[in-house]
C-alpha cells in the first residue's frame, strides 16, 4: 500500500528505518512512499536512491545527505531561498 507524507515529515519517516542501513535497503523500504511538497511531489525511495553514501548510521546522517537532492519545488517558491525578500 502506498503511503502518502508531508515533507516536515519525512524526518520522522526516515526514523522508522533499523540503522545501520545501506542506501539500497533504504530505498527499497521507502519506495512506496510519496512526499508532498510545496509544489508537488517525489517518491521518497527514488530520492534515497540519488543520494551520495552508499550506507547511514542514522537517521540524521541520511537526512541530512537527502537535503541535496530534494528538487527545488521542496522549497516553497520556485527559485527562492529563505534569505530573499
């Protein structure tokens, strides 16, 4: 069954993962997921897929690499960052 999440809370999701997890095992177990975003939506899977270490032992760790790979409509406003006025 396919799972449907807000992006705050992909932090969280990614907790329910057994750490030490490879970046493989990871996709795989999140595949059905799909984040909403502020403009669209990404399968959380695919995005683990892209991310650059092969392996996490934790879920800060995969986190934090996952942010480099979130598409820009993650943001909010295309092309805005927070420091924009």
């Amino acid at each position: 069954m396919s799972e449907q999440i807000n992006l705050s809370r992909v932090e969280s999701r990614l907790d329910d993962l057994s750490y030490p997890v490879t970046r493989d095992d990871a996709a795989t177990e999140l595949s059905d997921v799909t984040v909403l975003m502020a403009d669209g939506e990404d399968n959380l899977g695919a995005l683990v897929s892209e991310v650059g270490s092969d392996s996490f032992s934790s879920s800060t760790e995969l986190y934090e690499e996952l942010q480099n790979v979130m598409p820009i409509e993650a943001l909010g406003e295309p092309g805005q960052s927070e420091g924009d006025a």
